[in-house]
C-alpha cells in the first residue's frame, strides 16, 4: 500500500489517536501549548558531569549478555535518584542482573537475582507514576517443546526499598524468538508491557501486560501476525489504551531475495536489517493494527546496494511534548545511493511525515534525543570504538529540527564505548522531566554513567 494511502486510511480510522498521545497523562506524552519561534527558550548552554565508574563505585560487572538491543531500557531518571540494571554472571555461570542507584555521585548495588533470560534479552528499568521502579525481565523458556514466555516484574518500593517479585510463565505458540522483548509503560492505565518479536515470513508481536493495580500479569497475550519480523521496538503507550511500535525489519538473507551468489556485499551476516516502520495499535486488546513506512528497503545487487537502515544502536525514536514523534537513524547504501547518513524524520499528530532530511552533523554514532522543560530539543552523541566523548546539539528551531552544538566534553581515560552503546533516561520508560538526563554506556564489561543538566536559563 502506498505511504499516502496508509497515511489517510490512518487518519480515518484512528482519528484522535495522536491527539490522545500529546493529551495522554503519561511522562512521554504530557501536551504543551504550541511553541513558536518567538516563544522557544534561549539556546542556553548544556553542563556535562564527569564519569563515574560503577565497578569502581559498588563492585559490579555485567557480561557479555543481553547487550545486543540499543533499544533497551538500562537507565530511568526519578526524583530520589537515577536506576540502572543490566544483566551479569554469578560464580556458576548463571544470569543474574543487578539494579544501581546513582545519587548525588555516588552508586550503590541495590538489588540483585537470578533470571533466566538468554540470548538478546535483557532487563528495563522503568517507574511508575509514584515513582517506584520496576525492572522488568522478559524472555522464553520451553516446557515440552512448546514456547513459552518467561516474565518477572521486580519492583522496588521507593518508601521502603523492598524488593517484591511477581512472576508467571504464560504459553503463546509461536516459536522460539531470539529474544528481541522491548518495554512500555502506560501511567494512566497502570500498565507495563512487555512486547516480544519473533519469526522471519510470516513474523509476530506479541505483548504481554502487567497490572500495577493488581500487581499481577494478565494470563494471556495479545499475538498479531506480520509479513515479515520486525524488532528493535520503541513502544509509546498512549495512555488510552494503545501504542505506537516504531520497529527494524530484521529477516533472513533468502527471504529478503539475497542468495550465496550474492557475494559483493558490504555486511557478511545471514540476515538484513533494511527497513523502518511505524506499527499503529490503537487497542492493545486487539490484534487490529495499521502502519506507516518510515523508510523502505531498495535493493540494486547489480550494483552492489544492499540497504542497512537501522535506528537500534545508532538512532532513537522520542516524542516531543507536542505529540510529534521524531525518527533518528542511519540508512546505507539505500535508495540507490551508495554510502551511509544519517537522517532525522519527524511525524506529526495524524502520523504524516512532515520532515525527512540527512542531520546536520554527521559523525555521532549513537544518538539519543532529549527535550529540556522549556521545550528545546536535544541530541545527545557518542563515538564508537573511540575514546569516549560525548556532544550536545541544541535545535535552533522550535520543532527540533536544525541543531549546533551546544556542548561537548571528551573523558580522558583512554575508554571506548562498546556495543551496543549509549542508553539515556527518558520519559518512554516513565523518567522525570526536570532538565537532567542520565546517560549510561558500556565498556567491555563495565559500565560508566555520567549526567547532562539541560540549562535552560
């Protein structure tokens, strides 16, 4: 279907869906009074803080597991401290993850256990409207052959500090999934999601959902078929019931028409990651969903163009206090242009592309994008394999679509960011808006956190 069509049939079916996000009660989606030029605060300065070092500060690691998904929720910002959890190895060789608190410089391990996530899944941090944390785990596990989803809820009570663990395995039939689960939190209706994908053609979704008025997982799954496998998700709960999924189409080398013959690619995998889209679901309680393409897939192998277009580590997907949400990502070899760039699109509230265009900086590899409380946009940026240095570009505009860089700070220790690179809070896994961002990015085995304070004066 074509992208106009989407657009309209979207615009009919699912009217007043976008506006419900920018109205929602919920962190990501709080609506503002339209901004203009006239009204968009200063271009103000940013302060970057320096590195503290988790192994150094409260002893932990983590391992080589659960780091494959940038999409992932390691870190969320709340007034009595930022938490972070990753995934670890015991003495026996068993997965563990750990939750830290980082507060006033100092981190401090607050919790740790065993879980039997494997593969590319790992844990999210999240908070609720009380701002109690919530680590969730969700993987697989296989009774008699048959999949079934294995899902923890590990609350932290903010008053008390207690732990509780609320746990249920709930079968769903659809194979095994390499574990690409992804997280969403909807403040209005009291829920956690937790969204799995899986197959290769056909693929699936699949979201499972925790009460927080129950404190307890509904007993079965909402599963929805697709044409292809789509992971990597950014999920945006709408506060109404509904979501927006912004996902990465990742299929085998044959289903995407590429044969051993093929031999004059860049990349040397058994799969593609070659296209983005934007998955509509205005009932999480049905299957029903409708989607916009923000960027398809053009193969010319004559020519040796085989697109990579990925938003998973190197790229983001936010929405703004308007309701429009903004697409970081990295297309190569796409669209019959040899080489790779890195571009910004943006959507507004009926889900048509309003913005589609290369950044204006084209030398970060991992990018995050955060929004102060007066409203200005920001990006935030790290190398890869190089020593560590991170830069803040503020919009010149008041849609967040120009940027010059408002910051920059390179930490002299010799360290390089490793994969799968930077996570930040940010208000999709229920962090506080008050101008500071926690930023978190591994190396090797460890893990290094440093702050940026967004001034907005």
């Amino acid at each position: 279907m074509r992208h106009r069509t989407v657009v309209f049939i979207v615009m009919l079916l699912l009217y007043g869906f976008l506006p419900c996000l920018a109205a929602a009660p919920s962190r990501e989606l709080l609506s503002t009074a339209n901004q203009t030029s006239a009204t968009r605060p200063a271009a103000g300065s940013v302060v970057i803080s320096d590195l503290l070092d988790l192994h150094a500060a409260c002893g932990v690691v983590s391992c080589g597991r659960g780091t494959h998904g940038g999409t992932q929720s390691r870190i969320c910002h709340t007034s009595h401290g930022a938490y972070a959890s990753f995934l670890a190895e015991d003495k026996e060789g068993g997965t563990v993850f750990h939750l830290v608190r980082i507060r006033e410089g100092s981190a401090s391990l607050l919790h740790s256990a065993a879980t039997p996530l494997t593969g590319a899944n790992s844990v999210h941090v999240l908070s609720d409207a009380q701002e109690n944390v919530h680590v969730l785990a969700a993987g697989v596990v296989s009774v008699d052959g048959r999949e079934r989803a294995s899902l923890c809820i590990h609350h932290l009570d903010r008053e008390s500090g207690t732990v509780t663990h609320h746990c249920a395995e709930i079968p769903f039939g659809h194979g095994t999934s390499f574990g690409y689960s992804s997280a969403g939190i909807d403040w209005a209706q009291k829920r956690i999601y937790a969204v799995y994908s899986g197959g290769d053609a056909p693929g699936y979704f699949a979201w499972f959902t925790f009460d927080l008025a129950t404190m307890a997982w509904l007993p079965r799954p909402v599963v929805i078929d697709l044409r292809y496998r789509h992971c990597y998700n950014y999920c945006f709960a709408d506060g109404r019931g509904g979501m927006i999924i912004l996902s990465e189409r990742d299929i085998k080398n044959a289903t995407a028409g590429i044969t051993p013959a093929d031999t004059n690619r860049k990349i040397d995998a058994n799969y593609v990651w070659d296209e983005l889209r934007l998955f509509l679901i205005r009932d999480l309680t049905s299957p029903a969903y409708t989607t916009v393409d923000v960027e398809n897939a053009v193969y010319d192998k004559k020519a040796g163009l085989y697109p990579n277009v990925q938003n998973n580590a190197q790229g983001d997907a936010y929405v703004d206090t308007r309701g429009h949400l903004h697409v970081l990502y990295m297309s190569d070899d796409n669209n019959g242009v040899s080489g790779s760039v890195q571009r910004h699109a943006m959507y507004d509230r009926q889900f048509s592309c309003v913005h589609n265009e290369l950044l204006g900086f084209q030398d970060a590899h991992a990018m995050r994008m955060a929004q102060s409380t007066c409203g200005r946009h920001y990006i935030i940026a790290m190398p890869y394999r190089e020593t560590a240095r991170v830069r803040i570009w503020g919009a010149t505009d008041d849609q967040g679509l120009g940027y010059t860089l408002a910051g920059e700070k390179r930490f002299d220790t010799g360290l390089t960011p490793t994969y799968a690179g930077l996570a930040v809070s940010c208000p999709r896994n229920g962090s506080v808006r008050d101008d500071v961002i926690d930023c978190l990015f591994p190396v090797d085995h460890n893990y290094y956190y440093f702050s940026v304070t967004l001034k907005t004066k």
